[in-house]
C-alpha cells in the first residue's frame, strides 16, 4: 500500500478497515431505526452497552488466553513434522 496523502483503504488485502467500518455504520443504522421504532429500549441499550461490555472484558482476555494454550499445543504436536519436511 502506498501513502500518497490519504489513506487508501480499498488496497489493503484484507480489507478490516473497510468491513470495521461497515459494521459500525450498519448498528449505528439499526440504532436509530430502534430510536424510532421503540425509543426507551434504545435509550436503555445506549446506557448498559458499556456496562455489559466491561462485564463481559474477562471472558474475551480468556478466549485470547485459551487460544494461545491451544496454539502452543498445536506447535507442539506439529514440530516433528516440521523436522522431518
């Protein structure tokens, strides 16, 4: 990816800033079609997302804890392999 001034999403291979994006645009959509639908349900999923977020901030940094456990597992069982090719 070159830098000419601005950043050029659309190159990136993997394209994560522009599918973060989407996503992000699409529940700000769906939020304020709930704003307008049923306006104290919205207001009340503005005020606890951030609440139901930190309470559930542990069991993320755990399945990032799991998955480097099985990653090393999965180095382990596959090193002879590694030798031998």
């Amino acid at each position: 990816m070159r830098i000419t001034g601005r950043l050029d999403v659309q190159n990136r291979s993997d394209n994560s800033v522009l599918f973060t994006s989407v996503y992000i645009g699409m529940k700000l959509l769906l939020w304020f079609i709930l704003l307008v639908i049923c306006w104290p349900l919205a207001l009340a999923i503005l005020l606890f997302y951030p609440i139901i977020w930190l309470v559930l901030l542990p069991f993320r940094i755990l399945g990032f804890a799991v998955e480097g456990v099985f990653g090393f597992i999965r180095a382990l069982f596959m090193l002879p392999a590694k030798i031998l090719s």
